[in-house]
C-alpha cells in the first residue's frame, strides 16, 4: 500500500494528526470534515494514497465501490434522515484541495452554507 509522508489524509490516517474518525478498517477512514459545509459532512478515505479519481484503475473498483456503499450507512450513523450529498472533487479545476482521494459525505437540515 502507498503512503505518502507528506499527504494530510495519510497522517490522519496513520494516527500522526488528530481527527474525528468515527469509522475505520483496513482500507478506508471515515472522518468529520474541519471545515464543514452542511451539518452532517464528513469524508470517507482510503488509507492507500490515491492523489485522484483520475489515478484509479480497474483493481480498485473494489475500494470505489465501498467508499459509497458506506456512505448511506455511515449517513445514517450520524444522524442523516432525509437525504444526502456524495462528492468526489477531481483535479485542480474540479476543486480538490487535498490530493488523496477522498468522498464527501453531506447531509442535514437546509439551507446549507455551501452547496
């Protein structure tokens, strides 16, 4: 498995930077977001460094595949009822800022602040 040293997810990851993980095996972390958009957001994350989407391949469709198939059970851990946002930022111009791979998971009463 990749890690990158200086990739925030990875530390977070790895235990070296403090984070709300409220989920974690030995693929993916779930976690709240620092600076969230809706009153539910959170981020699920592989432990693998992956910097996009557009650096996945067919071996893992495995791992895409249950970053969102966790999401709708995550949601309703953290109190989602009524519906919810799945977001993948790709790339500069797709507005990801941290460049390992991650899904965003919001939801919660509207109107929101972002979104």
């Amino acid at each position: 498995m990749t890690i990158d040293p200086d990739c925030i997810f990875c530390k977070i990851a790895g235990g070296e930077i403090p984070s709300k993980i409220f989920y974690q095996d030995d693929e993916v972390i779930a976690f709240h977001d620092i600076r969230p958009h809706a009153p539910v957001h959170f981020l699920i994350v592989p432990r693998e460094h992956i910097p996009t989407l557009q650096d996945c391949g067919e071996h893992h469709q495995g791992l895409l595949g249950k970053m969102v198939a966790l999401a709708p059970k995550l949601a309703a851990e953290q109190g989602i009822t009524n519906g919810f946002r799945v977001v993948v930022n790709n790339g500069q111009d797709g507005g990801q800022e941290v460049f390992h791979l991650h899904v965003h998971v919001m939801g919660g009463p509207r109107p929101w602040k972002i979104g």
